[in-house]
C-alpha cells in the first residue's frame, strides 16, 4: 500500500464517520417531530381550521425545508413567521 493510499484512508475514514455520524443526529432529530396527522391529532383547533397552521403564533404561511438539503426527501414543516419546526414529512 502506498504512503498517499495510507494518508487518503486516515483523512477520509474519520470524516466519513463523522459524517455517518452528523446524519443519523439529524435523522434522530427528524424523527422527534410528528408527522402532519400526528400534529393534527395534538392540536384539534388546528384540525378543525380550514388550513393547518403553527401552534406557537397561529400563522398559516408554512415553509417546507429539506433536512439534508433543499432537494431532500426527508422534509421538516415550519412556520414562516416564528421559525418554528411544527411537523416532519416524506417527498417521493
Ligand atoms: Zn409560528
């Protein structure tokens, strides 16, 4: 094996790991919000409103972010006003 193999392997595995790491924190992270019919379930006055909006200031105006990115599959719901994350949600 040579020397710059060696050196690729020491700088790459650790960052790999760390990376491994940093996602399953964010996927545990994820997965504390509840899914938009959870959501809806805690909150009745929410449910029976005409839009779903944010438990903490009562806005409507939800944005839908990626979790790794804007083009993730795994997105997380929050207010647009108070920055709040309110429900998690899959996209195909
Ligand atoms: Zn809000």
């Amino acid at each position: 094996m040579s020397t710059a193999m060696m050196l690729a392997i020491v700088i790459l595995l650790p960052l790999l790991l760390f990376g491994w790491q940093f996602r399953s924190v964010r996927a545990g992270w994820w997965h504390r919000f509840p899914t938009q019919a959870e959501y809806l379930t805690r909150y009745p006055d929410i449910a029976a409103s005409a839009r779903a909006h944010c438990v903490h200031c009562g806005s409507a105006e939800i944005l839908d972010t990626g979790v790794f990115g804007p083009t993730s599959t795994w997105r997380l719901h929050c207010c647009e006003r108070c920055k709040n994350p309110l429900w998690r949600s899959t996209s195909p």
